[in-house]
C-alpha cells in the first residue's frame, strides 16, 4: 500500500524549520509531522497572520514537501495536568505559563489547543496529533488506594476540558489524534476505551498509534490497531527495544536518565527490536489505514542524521507489503 512517509520535527526542534525541511527531502521523505515547537509552527502566529501560514507552506514547496499533519503534544499536555509545576514551565510557551497559576495555565493551553485546530485548518491539513494530559496519572501506582470516584472524576475532567476543544476541531473540520502514552488520560487498551467512552466516542477524538509505548508496557500493538481501527487517525513508527534478564531493569525506569542503559529499554532504528513492525504493517493494511507513516526519532545511542536518514527506506519497505499475503491477513481482513 502506498501511503507517504514523513518525518516528526518535535525531536528536530532545536534546528531551524528550514534546515529540517532540507534534510527531510534529502534522506527522501514525502512530507512533514510539523510540530509546534522551536520555529516549526507557532500557532499564535499563524492565527494573527495570514501571511504566516503562506510563508512556511512556500518553504516546503521550495523542497518538494507535503504535509498531512501537525503536532501539539507539549500544549496539550498542560489542558489536564495536576499538578501543575516546573516540568510544564520548561515545555510550555510563556504565553500559556503566565504567571504559572495551575488552572490559569490549564485553561490557556485549553484555548491554544482551540487555535491549533483553526490553525490546522488554514495550513489545509485536517489531523492534530497530540496529548490530552491527565489529572490522575499520579494515581497510577494505586497506592495509597485509590478510590473508584477519584478516577471516575478524572475521566469527567478529561471530558469537561476536552469536549470544548473537539467542538472546535468540528467546527473547522479538523480531527484530533491522541497519541497514547504513559502520562496521559489514555495510556493503554483500558484506558483508551474508557477516554473514548468518556468523549462520547465522537469522531473528532481518535488515535495516533505509536506501538514503542505499548511494547514497553507489555501491551500488543498489532490487536490495538485491529481493535481500534475506525480510531487510528495516524501513525508515528517509533521502535523499542526492552532488555531484560538481570533482574535489575523494570518498566517504570527508576527515574534515570533518557539514554540510560540501566533504564531498561531504548529505540532501535533496524526493526529487529520487540516492535514486531512486519504485523502492524500488515494489521495497517487489513483496516485500510492509507494516511501518513511518520517516523518519530528518539534513539538517543544513535545518531540521529544516520538513522533518520536510514529509516525512511526501511518504511518504505515496510509499506510494500500487501494484502492479503499470508493467512494472518485473511485472518484479519475487515471484509
């Protein structure tokens, strides 16, 4: 199946958008995931400018680059988190820190999450990749046990604070793709149904799959997609690798550092780690997913010009597999 592979610019923030779309087109990708970060795309800009929107359209034609998306996941964070602290001010724009009352902030990143989608909308892109935040996901070690009302709470203050924003994203026809994840209200299988039954199941709240936080969390990519597939908004391919064996390493990661090899795991950019890539492709193809395979950069044992470069051609390969070619894609078909 043919789908256009592109690259996610939140790890690439620290470059200019320029040189970013150059390298881009230089290692062959189709487009960008262009995040709201560094000079990528500033939302606040492109709402009070038109010229803005015109001016980064023109520096991806200049290097023969599409885009289907852009991404606010650090904004987006800040819409339900408590607490609240130094952690969201390092991530943060000033102009949503404020003076960095918590609900203040909450409520600013709530309003720059509304202009993201109209934002979305004049850029011609109708996908917004992102996270939600989460008001009990300090909760999630259950101890001192957690009362079924505190997480019940928790779900209604998703829904209260995001449903506002969907009806933003239905109002300029622009859809948001929660990407699931450690730290947000829809962290694994569980979580991601009741997020969605907590929305309503409205079409405007769907997913971005990135199978590395479900590997890490033992939980199966491949049933995931199968399972949401009318959800699957968009793809990021980021790869994981968990090693285990000496007793030491576990899942949560001890609060060591990214690239600590004690944590546990790490990315491999080869797709011979625990992501098994050649099923989700093919799960992929058997619900009929045709939009963007983003690859999302993040081995820190790696450098990054080498190995962004090497995976676009490993998707594309990846992307040529077509069904039905074994019985695991007549298993799975959706006809």
């Amino acid at each position: 199946m043919t789908r256009p592979v592109t690259l996610f610019t939140g790890q690439w923030a620290d470059l200019p958008f320029e040189e970013v779309c150059r390298l881009a087109a230089e290692w062959g990708y189709d487009g960008l995931e262009i995040a709201c970060s560094g000079d990528h795309f500033e939302v606040d800009k492109a709402i009070a400018d038109p010229s803005y929107v015109e001016q980064k359209r023109a520096q991806l034609d200049k290097h023969g680059l599409k885009m289907w998306t852009i991404s606010n996941h650090l904004v987006g964070q800040a819409v339900c988190d408590n607490p609240i602290d130094e952690r969201h001010k390092g991530i943060l724009p000033a102009r949503i820190w404020g003076e960095g009352d918590p609900e203040s902030v909450r409520q600013a990143a709530a309003e720059e999450m509304k202009d993201t989608a109209r934002a979305a909308a004049l850029l011609g892109v109708d996908t917004v990749v992102g996270f939600t935040g989460s008001s009990i996901w300090h909760t999630v070690a259950m101890f001192p046990p957690v009362p079924a009302s505190v997480i019940d709470a928790g779900y209604q203050d998703f829904a209260d604070r995001w449903n506002p924003i969907l009806d933003v994203f239905d109002e300029v026809g622009v859809r948001f793709a929660h990407e699931v994840h450690p730290s947000e209200i829809a962290y694994d299988y569980y979580t991601t149904v009741r997020a969605l039954e907590a929305v309503g199941n409205r079409p405007a709240f769907g997913l971005n799959w990135d199978p590395s936080h479900m590997v890490w969390q033992d939980i199966d990519p491949v049933n995931f997609i199968l399972d949401f597939k009318d959800r699957i908004y968009h793809v990021d391919c980021k790869d994981t690798r968990m090693r285990v064996g000496d007793g030491r390493r576990g899942r949560l990661s001890s609060h060591l550092a990214w690239a600590d090899m004690r944590r546990g795991w790490d990315f491999v950019s080869t797709g011979r780690g625990d992501v098994p890539w050649e099923d989700c492709f093919r799960a992929l193809n058997a619900i009929g997913y045709d939009g963007p395979i983003s690859v999302e950069w993040e081995d820190a044992g790696m450098d990054r010009l080498d190995g962004a470069r090497e995976a676009v051609g490993y998707i594309r390969t990846l992307n040529s597999i077509t069904p039905p070619a074994t019985a695991f894609d007549a298993a799975f078909s959706t006809e």
